[in-house]
C-alpha cells in the first residue's frame, strides 16, 4: 500500500506525499517500559507526558513524534486499567502532536461508527471508518478527537484519501491524556461500535497481534 505519512496537515496546510519536509516533520518516539529516561518521569500524568514529548520534539527539530505498537508502557500503571488482568500493550500507533493538529483519511472509506467515550482510560470522540480494498474488509481506528469532530457524521458516511477527517483534542476532552492520535487498523470488529480494546494484556496478546496488524505494514513510517 501507498506510504501514508499524509495523516496530517501542518502549518495549516497539507504536506505533500512524500516531501522533504513532511519526512522531516515526524520522528519516533520510545514510551516503552524499558526506557530508563522515563525511570524519572511519572509518565502517567498528561503535563509530564507531555514535557517528554515536547524535549523528544525539540532534539529532533520535529512536529509530530510517532510509535508505540505492541509497546508494553507504564503509561498504563495507574487505577485506570486496574480491572482483570493487566492491560498495559498498546494495540496501535500513536501520533503526538498539538491539539487542534488535523488528521488526514489516509484511505477511502466510509463511517463504520463514532462515539463519544469518555470513560476513564478510553479515547474520548472516537472515530471508525471500514475501508475495502480488492475484496476485503478492514477497518481504522482514530482515537483521541477533538468533540466538534463527531458533529456531522452519519454512519455510511464517505471520506475519500486526503479529506481532513478531524481535528485532536485537548487533555479534558480526550480522557487525560496528553494531545494525539491513536490510530489502529482492525480486521473483525468483534461487535464493537465507536469503539475497540487499544491496549491488551500478555493473555490476550497472540489473538490482538492477528486482528490488530502492525499499522507501519502500510505505513512505512
């Protein structure tokens, strides 16, 4: 598939495909548990989330820092994913950025469902498109919205490559988090409607590796 590094537009205009600067304006981004940086940082608080974020950006001369599939973090120690067995590998990439950043559909697709899930430790507006390509279907995750982003939508409702599907939201509306994408790709919704497990736990692993594919497969990131 086509490298998507057009997920955003920066500077309030798109980047092109595959410029100079676009590739510049990304750099990736270790929240892993095994990061002994993070061994000071109480990464679980948005502010120093984000202070970590900002110094990744700085050093790297970046706008937006990306990463973290099948990351096992301490992102996730807090009461938050405290029910059943530990939840604590994140099932996609994130895209960490200013809130108000627009996110770019990097497929055509059309709305498989939105919500709204404001839950401790779940996205907030969350949008799903279904895509189909030679026959098959899959679908794509986009977490952590902006609240004007769910306004208009309709389930059905098509966005072609390159339509700005929404923007990111702030740390109050998307569940105390510092400000980002997660974007996930998922083979069998299982059911689910607006929303999909982001994170798993070590039990449930080898039946999320299968239905959450590695993003960067088509990425290229």
């Amino acid at each position: 598939m086509t490298v998507f590094m057009d997920f955003f537009s920066l500077d309030n205009g798109l980047l092109p495909l595959e410029s100079k600067i676009q590739r510049d304006a990304y750099c990736s981004i270790d929240l892993s548990e095994t990061n002994p940086v993070l061994d000071t940082i109480n990464i679980t608080l948005p502010e120093e989330c984000q202070q970590y974020i900002d110094t990744v950006l700085k050093q790297n001369k970046a706008k937006v820092a990306y990463g973290g599939y099948l990351e096992k973090r301490k992102l996730y120690a807090a009461e938050r994913f405290s029910n059943g067995p530990q939840r604590n590998i994140h099932l996609g990439v994130d895209f960490w950025c200013s809130a108000g950043t627009e996110v770019i559909a990097p497929l055509d697709g059309v709305v498989h469902s939105f919500n709204n899930n404001s839950d401790t430790g779940n996205y907030g507006p969350t949008i799903i498109l279904e895509h189909k390509i030679k026959g098959e279907t899959f679908h794509t995750l986009y977490g952590h919205l902006a609240l004007e982003s769910l306004e208009g939508l309709s389930l059905g409702k098509p966005f072609s490559k390159g339509d700005v599907l929404a923007t990111l939201g702030t740390t109050d509306i998307n569940v105390n988090y510092a400000p980002h994408l997660h974007f996930q790709v998922i083979k069998d919704m299982q059911g689910y409607s607006g929303d999909y497990p982001g994170v798993c736990s070590e039990v449930d692993l080898d039946y999320f590796k299968e239905n959450c594919p590695d993003p960067n497969l088509f990425l290229k990131l």
